[in-house]
C-alpha cells in the first residue's frame, strides 16, 4: 500500500501500537502531534493541533485514511469537526477510522452527578455522531477498557490506606494491542460503519481487579464497597459497559500483571 494512513493520538497508549502495526503492514504513516518528534522509518510527525485547527490541513492531504485514536475527558467531538472539516476538503475523502468504548450509546446522562463520572461516555458518544454524520466513508469500534487504564487507576487506588470501589462495578479489561491489531485490519478495508463491539475475554468485579494487582504488588489493602448514586451509576452495575458476547480478546488481566507489574 502506498497511500498514506494519518493517525490522531499517534503517541498515546493506543494511537503508538496502531502505528507500529501500519508501518509492519508496509504502509507510511503519518502522526499529527502537538509537540516535535524526530521521524522515523517509515513514520512522519507532524505538528498540529486538533483543537485549534492549526497544521490539520497539511496531515490530511492526499492521505487514504484517518485513524483517530486522539481523545480526553471532554471535547472530543469539537476536535472531531474541526478533522473532518479539514478532510472533507481533500478531493478523494478518507477513510475515517475512529474508536470508542463500549457503552456509550447506552449510559445515561440525566444529572450533573452522572456527567461528572461518567462524561467520558457522552463525550465519546457525541463524537460517534460526529463521524457517522460526517459525510466520509467511516468505521466506528467500540472496545471495553485497556488493561492499561485499570492499572493506572490501580496503582493510585493502592496509594490510599482503605481503598473505595464502587459496589457492583464490572469490568471487561483487553488488551490494548489487540484492539490495535482490530483497529489496523478495519484501516486497510473498506469503509464498514458500525461493526461488533470488542471485549476482553473475562469480566471481573471492580474489586476483584484490585485484588489481583494488590496480590500481584504483595500488597494489602482494606477494600470497602462504595454505592455511586445516578442513573449512570445504576445502568453501569447493570452491565452496560461490558460486551460479554463479544469477548474476542484473548490476554486476561492476570497475564496482563504477570509481564507488567510482577
């Protein structure tokens, strides 16, 4: 392949793995970042900014396709018009390719209790109705959560004396490259819309992931079950962000501990 291939979020968790895998798979690969990179084979940084438009442009001309990986808390979607604006110029449209989580199109934002716990969902949420009405040919993946974000949360957690969990929490952790690993065979295909949500191959109870951390850290902590209120809270124990017919991932959050914590 040819064609060049733009990712958004190049550098991050996800966005660096999808790279990786484009430039294996013999594509050239283009990352837009905020600060300077130095090059490399077969990638090229390029300074630029989703927020403010700046440099956007210039990542996308003549690119095939656009992998954006690039997302925070909030205003994500606002980023998102301001990429599809700049590619929608490009007289062959790209390819846009963007990944999401599973669960938001189905928690609930009805208070300002549930936007400040779960924002994130809505803001990924806004951001799939941006792509899919965008008017280029689109992908959408919803994944559960990177073995990574539950370590992050983990090792702050286990800082505190008596660690809170919210009671009746589940979570269905995967392995970030192996949705990367999705993202790039979506990349290199046609234009699919929606397609099946990817899940890891276990869920565990919020609690239980500590544990296992806790154990694999030789650590001990008091766990104490916290009820969140909400409705997001109450349609998040019963299970809206898991994807349990979609457990296609296939490295546990225990393997996950064994390479990286133990």
């Amino acid at each position: 392949m040819t064609s060049s291939i733009l990712v958004t979020g190049g550098t991050g968790t996800l966005g660096r793995l999808v790279v990786r895998r484009l430039r294996d798979a013999g594509c050239d690969v283009r990352v837009l970042t905020r600060r300077g990179h130095e090059d490399e084979d077969g990638i090229l940084f390029l300074i630029g900014d989703l927020a403010t438009g700046e440099g956007i442009e210039a990542a996308v001309d003549g690119v095939a396709a656009i992998v954006h990986c690039a997302g925070s808390n909030k205003g994500d979607a606002d980023l998102t018009r301001n990429l599809v604006r700049a590619a929608s110029s490009q007289p062959g449209p790209p390819h846009l390719v963007y990944i999401s989580v599973v669960g938001a199109d189905r928690i609930p934002m009805v208070s300002r209790v549930d936007r400040a716990m779960f924002g994130y969902f809505e803001s990924k949420r806004e951001t799939e109705r941006v792509v899919a009405d965008s008017g280029l040919p689109w992908t959408t993946l919803r994944a559960t959560q990177f073995h990574d974000l539950i370590l992050t949360v983990a090792r702050q957690l286990a800082k505190l004396p008596v660690v809170p969990i919210p009671a009746g929490f589940r979570v269905q952790p995967i392995e970030a490259d192996e949705v990367a690993a999705r993202l790039v065979e979506l990349t290199l295909g046609e234009p699919a819309g929606w397609v099946p949500d990817m899940g890891g191959p276990r869920v565990y109870g919020a609690a239980d992931l500590l544990r296992g951390y806790l154990k694999a850290t030789q650590r001990r902590r008091p766990i104490v079950p916290v009820r969140l209120p909400g409705k997001a809270a109450r349609v998040f124990r019963a299970g809206a962000n898991l994807a349990p017919g979609q457990a296609v991932g296939h490295r546990t959050w225990e393997e996950f501990l064994a390479d990286r914590v133990s």
